[in-house]
C-alpha cells in the first residue's frame, strides 16, 4: 500500500508573553519562565519529542506604539513583543535537542547580508543543519526609526531589495565549497584556498564581496521560510520560500491561498512540493469535547479587546484608535503594515459580520485563524480533513497555554496521528530541509 502524504508541524514562538493568544500568559498554568534558558529548552525538548518539524520565533524590531499614539497597551496588556533576539534563544535550544529545526525571523530590509550569513550559516553548522531563515522584509515604521530611517520603504521596495538580500546570503553560503576544510595537521594544511570563493555581488542596490568566513554547513543554504501575503510578497514567497506559513480565516479561504501559492511557485519553475504551505491555527484540547470548549471560553475570556487594538493596529500600520469598534474595518491600501494580517480581518469581519471591536477581540485570540477544540480525535479529525482537502501541507501551531498546549498535544494528538499514518512516527532525515521534504 502506497505511504500516506505526511503532515508537517512547525511551532509558532514570540520570546514575550504573546504568540497569537493574548490571554495564554494570563492562564493560571501558565509559565512564564521565558527569561530562563531552562523554559527554552524544556519547549524545544516537548517539541522534539512530538517530533515537529520545527519551531520558529517570530520577531518585531521594536514594541507597537501606533494605537492610540504609545506602547502603553502592548505593554501593560502583555501584547505581541518580541523582547529576546531569537539567534541565542535558538542556540539554547539546539544544544537541548538534536533534530528538530530551529528558525529564526530577520528582517532583509534592517540586518545587512553578511550580518544575516554569517549568524545563520553559524546556527546551521553547529546545530548539524538545522535551522530557517523566517525572511521579512518588516512592516512598521517603527522598525525603521530603530534603524536609523524615517519611515519604512514602499512595499515593492521592499521586496525588490529582499529578493536582492537573499541572492547576496545565499551566495555567500555557498562561498565555501563541502570539502575546503582539510585540518591535516600533519601536513600543515586547515583549508585548502582553491575551494573557498570571492562571491563579488553586485546588485542594484546592495554588493557584498565575500568569502564568508563560516565554512559550508550541513544543509548548505539554511531553510527559508516566508510569510508574504500582498502580490508581490506571495511572488517572493513563491520564488524563495520552502516553507511559507499564513494567517486565513476558514477552510475555504485557505485552500485559495494554496492553489494561488502553488501555483506561482510552478511559475517560478518550482515543484510546487519545495513549497509547503501551513497555515496558522490554534489547538484547545480537553478529555470530551464539552471540556474542551469549557477550557475555550475560559481562556478567550482571559483576552483584552484593547490588545486587539492595539495589536490590530501595530500590524497594519494604522492607528485605530481613530475608528469606531462599533463598525466593521472597510479594506484599504496600506504601503507599511502586513496584508496578510489585514485580509485575515476582512476575511472574519466579511464572513461573519463583525465590527471593529470584535474582530480586535478575535485578533487577540487567534488572529482569526481557526481554533480548533475538542477532545484528541475530534482535533485529529479536523486537521486530517483540512489536511485531506489541500488546505494546507500541515500546520503552523500558536500556543494557547505556554507550554501546556504543546505538551497536551504532543502527548494525546500526536499518536493520533501517527496511528493514522499522517505523521512520522520518527525522523527519518538529520537536517530540518530532509524533514521537510520526507514524504
Ligand atoms: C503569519 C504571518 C507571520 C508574520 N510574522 C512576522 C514576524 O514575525 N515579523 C515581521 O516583521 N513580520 C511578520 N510578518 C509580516 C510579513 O512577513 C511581511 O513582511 C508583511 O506581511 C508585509 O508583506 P505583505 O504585505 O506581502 O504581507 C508576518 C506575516 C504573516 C502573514
């Protein structure tokens, strides 16, 4: 009997109190150890053992101050920050495990690109190829002020400069041939020259000459993921990423996405199995499915309409403050900001009327993707069948509970799974790119 097409999970972290879900900090059982190696490794551990792809840490080079003019109700909400640089997080984290793929989000238009080889090209070899370069060309003027700009680029700019980001660091990556280590001590020889390269990049925009000075790493080039959800990020996304995760509302919203997606990935000449497609969703779990939506209202009640807003507010670069909650948000063209999060609010507000106010709240618990509740079968079931009607090639997972919810899951979903033969069982590969491609 042929194998069935496996699904693929990649944990969504924010090194702060907030993923997506503003109230899972607020939990009683929440641990909020986040400052402490040991709450890293622990995560990456759990992680490991239910065999995940990877987890990755989403970032923002700065705290959201557009709502209302100020940072107050991020901070004091306990809002989306992310307050740790992920590079070191995930340099704990691979020395508390051994396979699971470790990724990191960094801005093309703020980290220069031999800044960006050198500390991913590290992580990979010393993790033994482990690692994604989550690629974002940053969404806040904010960010820019943190950099030294006035104000962010035009979107297209950005993603022009981007595409030029990621040819300059991939050439570098490849700047040492496999085999130019030698380390022959007897002969006096550590690398041999013939095998190590000037990489001579010139862009429109940005040059870098190399060599890089970090030697080939196991996976060669680190595994680069993207998130880009307007045109012309969905056609960067296309061409670069291997692993592209997004934020849609209903099943149907994302089985739109996949085709749009696949199908410009074969226009760029991919296979469009090199680019797999996970959309975010939320898991709450109890023994029956009564429990579980208990355990939902209980946690969403936990949520504050006001870090909505604000949250809301930070991610498509508009002060909401100046609206009405009591109507719904209308579609607009925004240059800063993340289309993917503004169609996620106009795909709940369309489909189920909301206004403003509302979808703040919903922003703030699951960033409108789906929550998916009930007991381990009645989770499975739903993810095999969005997993079965090509929604999606598995799931990007945002915590309800830190590290509950990825404890709860691993130890009752999981072998769901498996037994179903929709999930590997074991690794079959060493690098996260042999996880991402194992069939
Ligand atoms: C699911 C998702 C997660 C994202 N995570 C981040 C992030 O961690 N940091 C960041 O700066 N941008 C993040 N973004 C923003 C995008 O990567 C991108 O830079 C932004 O959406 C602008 O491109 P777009 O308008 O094409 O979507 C995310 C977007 C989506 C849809």
């Amino acid at each position: 009997m042929p194998s069935r097409r496996k699904m693929h999970f990649v944990a969504f972290l924010l090194a702060g109190p907030t993923a997506h879900h503003h109230g899972a900090w607020r939990h009683p059982e929440a641990d909020l150890g986040f400052f402490t190696p040991e709450w890293h490794e622990h995560i990456a551990r759990v992680l490991e053992a239910g065999k995940f792809d990877s987890l990755f840490f989403a970032d923002i080079l700065g705290l959201y101050d557009l709502y209302g003019g100020s940072f107050a109700s991020i901070l004091r909400c306990g809002g989306q920050m992310g307050l740790l640089d992920p590079i070191p997080l995930l340099s704990i984290m691979s020395r508390a495990t051994s396979r699971i793929g470790l990724g990191a989000t960094l801005s093309s238009t703020f980290y220069p690109p031999y800044h960006l080889a050198r500390s991913l090209g590290t992580l990979d070899l010393l993790s033994g190829g482990r690692v994604a370069w989550n690629v974002v060309a940053s969404h806040g003027h904010l960010e820019a002020q943190n950099f030294g700009l006035h104000e962010l680029p035009a979107r297209d700019a950005r993603y022009d400069y981007a595409d030029e980001v990621v040819e300059a660091v991939c050439k570098l990556w490849e700047s040492w041939d496999a085999d130019a280590l030698v380390l022959d001590k007897q002969r006096g020889v550590f690398a041999d020259p013939d095998k190590v390269h000037y990489v001579n990049y010139r862009g429109r925009r940005i040059s870098t000459r190399g060599p890089l000075t970090v030697p080939r790493s196991p996976q060669g080039r680190p595994v680069i993921m993207q998130a880009g959800s307007s045109p012309r990020g969905r056609d960067f996304a296309a061409r670069w990423g291997e692993l592209v995760f997004t934020l849609q509302h209903s099943k149907s919203d994302m089985q739109a996405f996949y085709q749009d997606l696949k199908s410009r990935a074969i226009a760029q000449g991919r296979a469009p199995e090199q680019c797999l497609i996970l959309p975010s969703i939320d898991i709450i779990l109890g023994e029956t499915d009564a429990i579980a939506r208990e355990r939902q209202a209980f946690i969403n009640d936990l949520v504050q309409t006001e870090a909505g807003m604000a949250q809301m507010s930070g991610h498509i670069g508009i002060d909401l403050s100046r609206l009405s909650p009591d109507l719904p948000l209308a579609d607009m063209d925004i240059e800063a900001g993340s289309r993917g999060s503004l169609d996620v609010i106009l795909q709940g507000t369309q489909a189920q009327g909301l206004t403003l106010g509302e979808a703040a709240r919903r922003f703030a618990t699951s960033e409108l993707c789906p929550q998916i509740v009930g007991s381990p079968e009645t989770v499975a079931d739903q993810l095999q069948d969005l997993f079965e009607s090509h929604a999606c090639d598995g799931f990007i997972l945002t915590p309800t509970l830190m590290p509950g919810m990825f404890e709860q899951f691993v130890r009752a979903v999981v072998p769901v799974l498996q037994a179903r033969g929709l999930f590997r069982r074991d690794y079959a590969g060493r690098t996260l790119r042999e996880h991402l491609q194992e069939t």
